[in-house]
C-alpha cells in the first residue's frame, strides 16, 4: 500500500520538477548558434570519395568541397578551383583557388588534388564516379594548376565532378597515413566533425580556416537521427531541432498547423520507376506490347494524389533538369486504359499474373499500380522485400545469361546533375539482367554518342531519341518525382534552400550561409 | 540439505545453462546462413564488379565451409571478441546499404549501447513489481469481495492483451501532440544529464511495463489464493497470529516460487519488447541495433546479439533456479520439471 | 458442464466477445460493407462519415472491411500454428515424458535451446528465411511456441504417467499405443486445452508485433497488426486508422486471455491454484 503512494508522489515530483528543467532549456539552445538539424536515416559510411548513399552524402557537403560547384540552377560555376580550360577533348586544366585551407590548417595545393583523384581513378577503390564520368589520369602542372584527363570525350565532365566523390581530401596526410577518409573527416568546408554517437547525433563544429569570408555563420551544426516522424514532428515543435528531412507527405499537413513552420517539398533529379524484367526466359512481360500496356495503364496523378497528397509530379525520363524529355507527342507515353486493355487483348495477356514488389516507401505505390493494372485486365500480387534480398533478386547476376526474377519491382533513378546520367544508368552493364534496353546497341551507341557532346540542338535530338526508346522498350517506366520534404524553424534559423537540387544530400548544401536567430 | 547438495545442484544447473547456450549459438548461426540475399551484395550493391564481391568474401571467408566459419567464430567469442560489426551503423532501414569501411567492434558498439536497454529494462522491471506485487497481494487478500476477483482477472486479462506497439502508440501520439512534460525520443545518458533522460525514458518504461504489472498481479493473487487455501493458515489463525503476522511469514515467503517464476518470464518479454519501445521512442540501445542487422546481413552483429541475450536470460533462469532451491530445497531432489 | 461458465460472468463475457468478434471476421465480409481493397473508394484520410463508417485510409479505402478482414486474419494466422504446435507438442511431450530416458533429455534440451532465443529475433530471421507472409509468420510461431507447449506436455505427462492405473495398463500388456491415446491423451488434455488457448493470445500479440515490423501478411491484405501500423502513420490526422484496429486487436486478445482463465479453472484446477 504504502509503496503505491510513495511511488505516485515520486513520480508527480519528478514530472514538475523536469517541466521546469524543460523550459530552461529550450531558452539556452537557440541562442548558441547551432543549427540543429533531423533526419530519419543514419550515415552509413564516411569515406566521401566511395560512400554513395544520400544520407552519408548529406553530411559531405559540411566538411568537404569539390573544384566546382553548382548554383541554383544546376549550373557549374567555381568551386575551389577559380577557373578552368578545355585543352582538348578529353583534357581539362584548372586553376586552384589559392589560400584555401583544410581544417588543420594546412593550405590545399595541386598535390592534394592529385592524390585525390588518383584516389578515386584507381579501380580498386572502387568508387561510384567511375560509372559516371571515365576519369583516367591527373597532373600537377604547378602548385596550383592541375590537368585532369578523361578516356574519351564527355560532355557532361564538369557536371560530374560536381559530386561528393570528387572532393578534395588532404593528400599529404592521406599519403603519410596520418588520415584515413574511412574513419575520418577532414575537408576544406565550413565545418568540421567533432563528434559522431552512431544512431544519435553528429556535431560539426565552425572550420576556423575556411576560405569563404564571414562563413559559416552558425558556430556549429548538430544533426539528429530520429527514425520516427511522430518524434520528428514533436522535436520541430519543441524547438528541440530546426530544420527536420521528413518522410511522410501528410506530414506537410500537420507542419501547416504548428505556428513558425515553414515546409516545402524540394525537387531533385530522383524519380520513382517500376522495372519490368525483360530479359528471364521465363518473364510474364516478354512481349514489348504488355510492357508498353502497363505504361499506358498507370495513372501517375491519381498515385501522386492518393500517395504523395498531390506534391509530386509526373516522371519523365531526365525530368527537373534543364533538358527533361517532352513526350507530349508520344503515344506510348501518355494514360491511356483504353488503349492498354486493347493491347493486352491483342497479346493474348488477359488475367496474366506476376509479382509486383514493393520495398519500404514504394510499397503504397505497390498497392495503387496493383489497383490500376488490375483495372486493365492484369492481375498483378503484391510482395513485400527487404533491401538485401530485393538487390540480388532484382537484378540475379548482373548480366543476361544471370537474369534476375521475372517481376515487376520499384525503384528509382537518378538524373544527378546532368540529364545525361539518367539515361547512361539504363545502358549500364549491371542492367543487363533486368532490361533488354541495356544491351541494344542502339541505345548503347546513342549513349555513348551524347555524352561526348556538348548541350545544343544535335544533343537534344539524341535525348529525344534515346527517350522515345525507353518509352519502347518500357521495361523502366519512370513513374513519378521524388522529392525531399523540408521543415524549419522560422523563428529559429534563416535558411537557403534552392527548389531543385542534383542529389539526395545536397539541400544543406548552404549550411554555412544559414543563420541562428536568438530567442528574446 | 547441505551445502555440498546445493553446490552440486549448482554445477549441474551450470552445465545445462553452457550447453543451452551452445545451442543457441548453432542454432543462429545456421539460421543467419539460410537468409537468402548475401553480405556482399548489400555491401556493395549492384553496381560493384563481380570481383570486388569475391574479393569481400575473401576477406571474410564466407566461402570456407560453414562448420570451420563456426568454429572460428566460436573460439573468437569465447575469447571475448566477438568479432567486427560488418555494417558500421544498424539504424538505417529500408534502401540504404552499408559500407565496409569502418568496422566497429561489436563488443564496444554493444557496450555502448547496453546501458539505455539495461535502463530502459530495469525500469519496466522496476515498475512491474512496484506496481504488480502489491497489486496482487492486495487482490489476493480482498479475494472474498467478487467485484475485486472479477475485476482483477479482468485487469490484468487487458493488461496483457494489449500489445506494447499499440500503447506505445497511443503514448507517441498524446505526448507528442500535446506538451505534457515528458518527452517522445530526445535520450540522453542517465550520466549526462539525469532529467533529460529520465523525461525520455519514463514512457517507453512505462509501455513495457504493463505486460509485466499484469502478471506479476495475476501470478501474486494466484499464488496468495493458493497459500491462504492451505491448512497451516488456519492453524496459524488458531494460534492467535494477526494478520499482518500472517502475510509476512506464511504468504510472502511461499508465494516467492512462482514470483521468482514469473521474473524470468518478464524477463524474456522485456528482451523482445525492448527493441520495439527502442524504435517507437527513438532509444539508441541494443536491441534495435541487432534488430537492423539482421536486414542488413550483418551476421557477425546478430549472431552476438542473440547469444547475448540468450546469456542474459540463461543467467536470469538460473539464478531462478538457483533462487528457488534457497528458498524451498525440495526442488532439487524432485530435480528438472 | 451443460450451462458453459454458469455463475463465471467474465468467462460468459468472454465466450460472447469471442463470438462476436468472429461473426464480425467470418460473417461480416459477406454483407454489403464495402471492398477491402478498392483504392480512392472515398477521399483520402477522411473521419467517419455515412459513406464510410469507419472513415477511409490514406489511399481512400473504406476502413470497415479491412477492419472485419483484419480479424478474420488476425484469428487464422493465430490460430492455424497454434493448432500445428499443439498437435506437435502432444506427440512430442507425450513420447519424451512417457519414454524418458535419451529421447527425453533430447526433447527437454531442445526445447531449452529453442526457449533461449529471443523470441523477436527468432521470428524475424524464421520470416527472413521464408519470406514474409503467411508461411513465415507461420513457421515463426510454431517454433516460437513450441517449447513451452512441449514443456507444459510432458509436465502433465510426467505426473499422470506415475498413476498406478498406468502402470496396471503397461504390466498388463497394453502397447504404447494404446497407452499414450487411450490412457494419457484424455488425461492431459484439459492442460493442453488451457495452454493452447493461452498460447493463441500469445501468438496474436507475436504476429501483430510481426505486422507492426513491417513482415507480417502482404497488401493490400492486413491483419489487425498491420492496420495498426499503417495507421500510427497518420496518427496526428486521422487517429481513427490506428485506433479502431488496435481497440478490437486488444479485445480479442483480452476476450481469449478471459476465456483461458475460465477453462483453466474447470479443465485443470490442479494449475489453477498453483499446485503443479
């Protein structure tokens, strides 16, 4: 009995005496220049010249920076290199920004660019720019002056090292092994990494040598890892974090309703689509007609609706880049049912069944297509698999004669910088278990074509034919854009966010020009 | 007895635990291998070349045949390494891979996540027999009222049957809607900053200590009924004994068993109920972790997560044991029920 | 027991909590509720209203025949391995305690391993291995189950093999046959009866909390579990989502906790007060 009564009071003096400590505190951390930032997913690497995955690759763009940049929009301007030649086809020379520092202090020179792209052209790194853009050799000219070489004409070069992997890393420690990028940081940007808990929180504190003037103007950023929107919500309402990357687009409804939110749903050059695997012996889709069919039966705006709450807007092959495809004119690209039920009659694919899988988010869109295809006459299941098991599944063995199953599956693809990377990804050679298109030598030689080029009108006729060709082909479908949402604090920080973005790390990528406003 | 009796029941008690545990060990370790979907392939994803993947496997000797990766692991552990946790961070769900690079030892990344769950553990526990025993005896007592039999069979039927996911949700979404002083997520070490943590921490305990309220209420009536229903209390009434003489001698000590019993049940639930309460409320402990890993093909982080556990409870149920051989020494001459 | 539970008012709630909620998941879905799985049936997110009594969900499905489906499912995928554990765990336990001897220190050591395992992790790698769905959260409550099935068999087994009857039937030439069904079963039934639906609520709470992980039964299917996790997302608009799942997940497993309780008393009153 009596332990009841002790236990009751125990608790009403614990909870009164927290509520005060609560309000102190929330009066303290505004006023310290932290930006305090939310995000669901923790990092899962930190080698910046290999980890891939957006949220490590958010957290890049606070410590390192790369020879360009790119600006609102999408544009290269310059980074840490002030300016830069074309010699040659297949040679740029760049002349480095002098007096920029790393963190420790030591001035960045040509050798720190060497080192770095050597780093990243050797093929047993094995990093991700490889894919993207055929770096084959760097020179020092002088100590400020670099010639990077690629093995045959690219016209999209300056855009593709705009990415993370081409930072510059300190190339004299990393030589001495005094550094070691895959267990530390130590970059030329506004911050520096002071402490990392795995799964809580990451702090990056002000980089005293940074070489932009007045930047950054926050002392410190501190990013938070909270997996639940639930929880995110009530720290953005409490002031506990600032700026929250959430998950859920209701979320932006119930954002509206907290006082001194300001949310917004950032595009980027990422889109949903659903792969058809045209390549197993044994696949439902074999015949072009019912790929092109499902094309024509998926009715994007009713996904966006039901899905995404409206915010999201119809895909199209390099969509949100400066040159998104225009399919106005292509039937094979346009809602259709009617048309697709004709074109499953004449199949013979009446009631065909397969497996429609959905991972993680994509998995509500799994339910709608499920609807919409069966409203044409298919009769698709839903399956339901994980990351690991969906990579070796989807895509079998990485080549045609080791297809992956014969399903339908969700994924997305990614324009990056350059409208070009979205197209190159599905002439990529580990496709070739999935989709026929990976292997037409038309396609291939399109690709190949356009990326050797420069933007003009004979470029853009080769975007248009190669997408004419994916909307034949249809074994990717792209379905819908996928953007980030975004909160803040407007009683809390300034921020900079730019509309469209290249990447899925990129919208902090002004962190340093955000500021911290005090609380009265 | 003796105590050489005892200490022999001890070592026998030992062994079964150690081969129990063996078990486990052989038992997880087959099972993580029967996953379809390979490390390597989450390493590095589909883009990596075929010999980068067989270069990983190498290093890993995840070609060797199976009992000789068992047998190194198991001498590894044994000797207190229980090895690198192949993906550096577990919390990432969903579509993200992990990289290589890092490696943490397990032990240090368990070790630093332990003392949330333990918290979080001893807390629920804590609760629950605050809470549940006095409960029960008190129900127990009262029994000749029917409303307070009715109704406490009815409580703690509810007080078991409602899921922790679905309290736990009701909690997230009351306490995070409206500011009331506790907080949804927001942990800090109990070190650090003790309010902060304890304002985190108390609704998760909460969560998981209703289950366990439930049975050590029901368990305690049961077994207070029980004992009040034999001879010797109404000897002990004859003698003149008061009440408060009577709980304190007779019930308390007999009612212990199945008290001691019911800690190791709570005990297993709160293994399993910690990780969701760990999700729900954004604690940074164990069990979370080695939930994640097993999405992430991390055997070496899962094979030491559940032989850790498995220990945890094989060491709780022994001490049970243990315990009920003090407290009533004919349980071990009737030996293994 | 002509009157079931006459004078036993919980036990009597129980039945009838059980009855209704399996006339709302069997029956229920024949009337003219709606479509469980037709997508923007109403608007998205909507609170109850005429048109959709138990509002819609956030793909504009009509909340009253997936919550009526959710039950049936949740009962099957419940009850479908409990009653392969029982059946299992009668074979076994019987043989193991009647035998003894090798088989029986098998059996128990076994069944010691098996219950060390946390049971969290024990589903999700048994649902890794099969695939998500009904056949793995089959698979997992089986094996979750069934060693504390196999213990409480072979418990009872023990004590009524040790009767004087039993030992009268085996001098007298019985095969072990006849001994184990004729003899044992009746005797030991009562106890399985009562574990098994114990282990029904336990299995319940062991697939919701497999749903609410994201592995339990595919969409557009849910069970109650799954209903509940769809619907903790949209917590803050629309808490009818969550709400109206996890208020009957909570009675079914409340009304068959009551109904244990009610037979424990009748079938094995040795149990009941604490005198195993």
């Amino acid at each position: 009995m009596n332990h009841n009564i002790r236990l009751r009071f125990f608790v009403f003096a614990t909870v009164a005496l927290l509520c005060i400590a609560a309000a102190s505190g929330i009066a303290q951390e505004a006023s310290g220049g932290t930006i305090v930032w939310g995000v669901k997913t923790e990092a899962t690497g930190i080698d910046v010249q290999t980890n891939g995955q957006s949220p490590s690759r958010q957290l890049f763009n606070f410590v390192y920076e790369q020879l360009v940049d790119l600006d609102e929009n999408l544009n290269v301007v310059p980074g840490l290199a002030e300016s830069w030649e074309q010699l040659d086809d297949t040679t740029y020379r760049f002349h480095l920004r002098q007096g920029v520092r790393f963190s420790n202090g030591r001035e960045m020179t040509a050798d720190d660019v060497v080192t770095s792209f050597e780093r990243i052209i050797d093929p047993d790194l094995g990093s991700y720019i490889l894919n993207t853009v055929p770096l084959q050799s760097v020179t020092k000219v002088d100590d400020y002056t670099v010639e990077i070489g690629i093995a045959s004409p690219f016209g999209a070069f300056l855009s593709a090292i705009t990415t993370e992997a081409a930072s510059i890393i300190p190339g004299q420690e990393y030589l001495e092994g005094a550094f070691d990028p895959t267990v530390e940081m130590l970059g030329t940007g506004p911050f520096v990494l002071e402490e990392h808990l795995p799964d809580e929180s990451w702090t990056f504190a002000r980089n005293p040598h940074h070489w932009r003037e007045g930047l950054p103007k926050a002392d410190r950023v501190k990013v938070l890892i909270i997996p639940e929107d639930a929880t995110m919500l009530a720290a953005l309402r409490d002031g506990r974090i600032n700026i929250a990357r959430l998950e859920s687009y209701d979320a932006l409804d119930v954002l509206a309703q907290i006082p001194n939110v300001e949310s917004e749903v950032q595009a980027i050059t990422h889109y949903w689509t659903l792969h058809l695997n045209s390549v197993h012996p044994d696949s439902p889709f074999a015949d072009p007609r019912i790929r092109q069919a499902i094309n024509l039966a998926i009715n994007r705006q009713q996904i966006s609706d039901l899905v995404f709450g409206g915010h999201e807007d119809i895909a199209v092959p390099a969509v949100s880049t400066a040159e998104p495809c225009d399919t106005s004119e292509n039937p094979l690209a346009q809602y259709d049912p009617d048309r697709a039920r004709e074109m499953i009659q004449e199949a013979g694919a009446e009631g065909l069944t397969f497996t429609l899988v959905g991972r993680g988010p994509s998995t509500p869109i799994a339910e709608v297509v499920q609807a919409q295809l069966g409203a044409v006459g298919l009769n698709p299941q839903i399956e339901v698999w994980d990351f690991a098991e969906g990579i070796q599944r989807i895509y079998g063995g990485f080549s045609a004669d080791k297809p992956g199953e014969p399903v339908a599956s969700f994924g997305f693809n990614s324009s990056k910088s350059a409208p070009i990377f979205g197209y190159q990804n599905w002439a990529a050679n580990w496709m070739t278990g999935v989709s026929t298109l990976a292997a037409n030598e038309e396609y291939r030689g399109l690709v190949a074509q356009a990326n050797s080029m420069n933007s003009g009108p004979e470029r853009t006729a080769l975007f248009q034919r190669m997408c004419e060709m994916v909307y034949e082909n249809a074994s990717h479908l792209p379905i819908l854009t996928k953007g980030h949402i975004i909160a803040h604090r407007t009683d809390l920080v300034t921020v900079r966010i730019q509309p469209v973005e290249a990447g899925g790390g990129d919208f902090l990528r002004f962190a340093s020009e955000f500021t911290v406003l005090d609380s009265e | 007895m003796g105590y050489l009796g005892y200490l022999r029941f001890a070592m026998e008690r030992l062994a079964s635990a150690i081969l129990t545990l063996l078990g486990v060990s052989i038992l997880v370790f087959t099972a993580i291998h029967l996953i379809p979907g390979s490390y390597e392939a989450v390493m590095l994803g589909p883009q990596a070349p075929e010999a980068a993947r067989e270069r990983l496997r190498e290093k890993y000797g995840l070609d060797d045949p199976l009992p000789q990766q068992y047998m190194r692991w198991l001498l590894a552990f044994l000797g207190g390494d229980m090895g690198i946790a192949l993906c550096r961070s577990q919390q990432s769900i969903g579509q993200q891979a992990c990289e290589n690079a890092d490696q943490a030892p397990i032990i240090a990344e368990f070790a630093r996540r332990a003392p949330a769950t333990i918290q979080l553990a001893f807390m629920a526990a804590a609760i629950a027999n605050l809470v549940g025993i006095p409960l029960g005896i008190l129900a127990g007592l009262s029994a000749g009222s029917r409303t307070v039999r009715g109704s406490s069979r009815a409580i703690s039927a509810l007080g078991m049957g409602i899921p922790s996911f679905v309290l736990g949700t009701l909690f997230v979404y009351v306490f995070s809607v409206h500011d009331l002083g506790l907080t949804v997520g927001g942990y800090v070490p109990l070190s650090e900053d003790p309010e902060a943590n304890l304002r985190a921490m108390v609704l998760p305990a909460i969560t998981l200590s209703i289950f366990g309220t439930a049975l050590f209420a029901r368990t305690t009536r049961d077994a207070v009924l029980t004992v009040l229903a034999e001879p010797f209390i109404m000897a002990a009434v004859a003698r003149g004994e008061s009440p408060r003489q009577i709980v304190r001698r007779h019930v308390l000590r007999n009612a212990a068993i199945p008290v001691v019993t019911v800690s190791a049940v709570n005990m297993g639930y709160l293994l399993g109920g910690a990780a969701i309460a760990e999700l729900l409320f954004s604690v940074p402990g164990f069990g979370w972790y080695v939930l994640a890993a097993i999405h992430k093909r991390d055997y070496a982080v899962v094979q030491a997560g559940v032989l850790v556990a498995a220990v945890a409870f094989v060491a709780v149920n022994l001490l049970a044991d243990l315990a009920y051989a003090i407290i009533d020494p004919r349980t071990i001459r009737r030996g293994r029920g | 027991m002509k009157v079931p539970f006459r004078g036993d008012f919980l036990s009597r709630l129980a039945v009838v909590l059980l009855i209704s909620l399996l006339l709302l998941g069997f029956v229920g879905p024949s009337l003219p509720v709606g479509d469980p799985a037709a997508i923007a049936f109403g608007p998205r997110l909507s609170p109850p209203a005429p048109g959709w009594l138990m509002g819609t969900d956030n793909l504009g499905r009509t909340m009253l025949p997936r919550v009526l489906q959710g039950i049936r499912i949740t009962f099957v995928l419940a009850a479908t391995p409990v009653l392969i554990t029982s059946v299992l765990a009668v074979v076994i336990g019987m043989l193991a305690g009647y035998l003894g001897g090798w088989f029986d220190e098998l059996v128990a050591r076994l069944a010691d391993v098996l219950f060390a395992f946390p049971s969290l992790l024990l589903g999700l790698i048994l649902v890794a291995i099969m695939g998500p769905g009904v056949r793995g959260i089959t698979a997992a409550i089986i094996l979750i189950t069934l060693p504390l099935m196999v213990r409480v068999v072979r418990a009872t087994t023990l004590t009524i093999a040790s009767r004087d009857y039993v030992a009268a039937s085996r001098v007298s030439g019985a095969s072990l046959a006849r001994l184990l069904l004729v003899h044992l079963l009746p005797n030991i039934a009562g106890a399985v009866v009562v574990q098994a639906t114990f282990t029904i609520s336990v299995s319940m709470l062991i697939e919701s909390g497999l749903s609410f992980l994201g592995i339990g039964v595919q969409p557009p299917v849910a069970s109650l579990g799954s209903l509940v996790q769809n619907g903790s997302v949209y917590l803050v608009q629309a808490p009818w989502l969550a709400l109206a799942p996890g208020v009957f997940l909570a009675l079914a497993i409340f009304a068959v906790n009551l109904l244990g309780d009610g037979l424990r008393d009748r079938l094995d009153p040795l149990e009941a007060h604490g005198l195993k």
